[in-house]
C-alpha cells in the first residue's frame, strides 16, 4: 500500500500515531509480543531495532514502557520462556517428570501453559490444562490479569471434569503462575505430581506450545474481539465443541480428541497412542 501511494512507510506510522494515537499504540503492542515470541532472547534494544526494520518509527524509550506496561521487561535472557512467563521468583521448581513418559491413556500427563490475546484496547490472557495423550482440552480460564489466580481456576475445572486419580503428572513451564503455593497445593491435593520444563527450554511442553499456536492460527488471527465477554464466548465455542469435538488431529490418527478418547473407553485403543522416546 504504501509503494502504491507512493508513501514511505516510517510516514505512513507517523501519520498513523498522529491522527488514531490509541489504535497506534494497540498495534505497536501487538507487534512487540509478536517479536517478544518470535525472537525469545530480545530486550528493547532488539525489540527496537526489529520494529525499525518494519518500517515504525519508535524509539526505544517508548518500547521499554511498552514492554514494561504488558510484563515482558520482567523476562531475562537466562529465564525467557515467552512474554507470558515470569520465572525469576524463589517459589519451588519441580523437576522435569514428564519427559520420559510413555502415555497409554488419558489422565496420566496433564500438559498446562498461558499465551496472551489482545482485544481492541487491552491484552487479557488465556490459561489451559490439555491432556497430553489425547490433546482435548479440559481446564481453561481468561483473565486481565497474570495473578495466579485464573490458572487455579483452570486446573480445578480440569481436575472437577476429570475426577484426577492420584499419581497422574501436571507438566507447565517454570513460570510463577504454576509455582504459586495455591496452585501446587491444588495439585498435592488431589495426589498430583508437579513437573517442570527444564529452564530456557519450551520444547519440553511442545504440546501446549502446538495447540497455543493452532489456537492462535484458526481462531485468533484474523478475528476483533470487542470486549471479553465477547472473547470468552467465542473460546468456549472454539475449544468446547470445535477443537474437543471436531477438529481432526493428525496425531491422533486424524480423529477429534473426545472421538479418540471414546475409542480408548470402549476397549478399541488406535493405533496412534502416543509414546515419548527415549531421546
């Protein structure tokens, strides 16, 4: 557009901030946590420069109040697991259980992250508790906030629908949400084993970070949700009846997760029960 009409684009931003000053700024936010995610290790400095080569006219100062206003100055390079996780807290870190695991059924590792949305002035956030061996989701919770408070929420949704037998495996990353004393209280609780991704490494919860990334992609991207009532009847809609009940995965021998968990309830396991290697 800006070839078209024969506009620089560090103009085109600078008009932009001038004459729309709040959707200016709702779309720069939007572009730091697209790069914050993108990019795991970038301070400001980075941010800066990467919004520079887009062709925004920014200075780094307004970049860190940025960063700071949406939680992600927190992160450091040592500790950076995505700008929804802050794990530089002295709460107990557990170790990693989850990764030799070989799942046979549901119920046996529960799998639990947060990943942020924006509506059309603000961010809120999304918790989810997934179980690892079918994919379906069964805890979730939105929230403005990034107390611990809407991720209790979601795994006691997870643990009430699933009625948890003891000795099952909760996995998360390290951040402070998952750490908090309600949380893991929660879990001991009901004989749940807390599990830990190793620092500096998401892949060790790929699971989540997967279904994060197809929530995002079918249903987020693309779409404007006005306020969060509106946001959270949309989820429920999207995860409840569409990805639980609908959505082929292919590493479920393309089947939905609530078909695929039926097939293991009715003594017919298939054939693409998961397993984890020795790796």
């Amino acid at each position: 557009m800006c070839w078209l009409g024969q506009v620089s684009r560090a103009g085109y931003y600078r008009r932009r901030a001038e004459a729309e000053p709040e959707e200016e700024e709702m779309e720069l936010r939007d572009a730091i946590q697209r790069i914050a995610l993108a990019h795991r290790h970038y301070g400001y400095r980075r941010i800066t420069a990467e919004l520079r080569r887009q062709g925004r006219v920014v200075n780094h100062k307004r970049v860190a109040r940025l960063m700071r206003l949406d939680n992600l100055l927190a992160v450091r390079r040592r500790a950076f697991r995505g700008p929804t996780t802050d794990s530089r807290h002295e709460l107990r870190v557990y170790l990693n259980l989850a990764a030799r695991l070989e799942l046979s059924g549901p119920n046996q590792l529960w799998v639990a992250d947060i990943t942020y949305i924006r509506l059309g002035r603000e961010f809120v956030y999304l918790a989810a508790v997934l179980d690892a061996w079918s994919r379906k989701v069964i805890g979730w919770r939105l929230s403005r906030s990034l107390q611990s408070r809407f991720a209790v929420e979601a795994l006691d949704q997870a643990i009430q629908a699933r009625q948890a037998p003891r000795g099952l495996v909760h996995h998360s990353d390290r951040g402070m949400q998952y750490a908090a004393r309600e949380y893991v209280a929660l879990l001991e609780g009901h004989g749940i084993l807390p599990s830990m991704s190793r620092a500096g490494n998401p892949y060790d919860n790929a699971t989540c970070e997967s279904f994060m990334k197809t929530l995002k992609r079918e249903e987020i991207d693309g779409r404007s949700y006005a306020t969060l009532e509106e946001l959270a009847s949309r989820m429920g809609e999207f995860l409840e009846v569409y990805y639980n009940r609908q959505r082929l995965h292919s590493s479920l021998g393309y089947r939905p997760p609530e078909e695929f968990e039926q097939m293991s309830r009715t003594g017919r396991p298939p054939a693409a029960a998961l397993e984890f290697s020795e790796a």
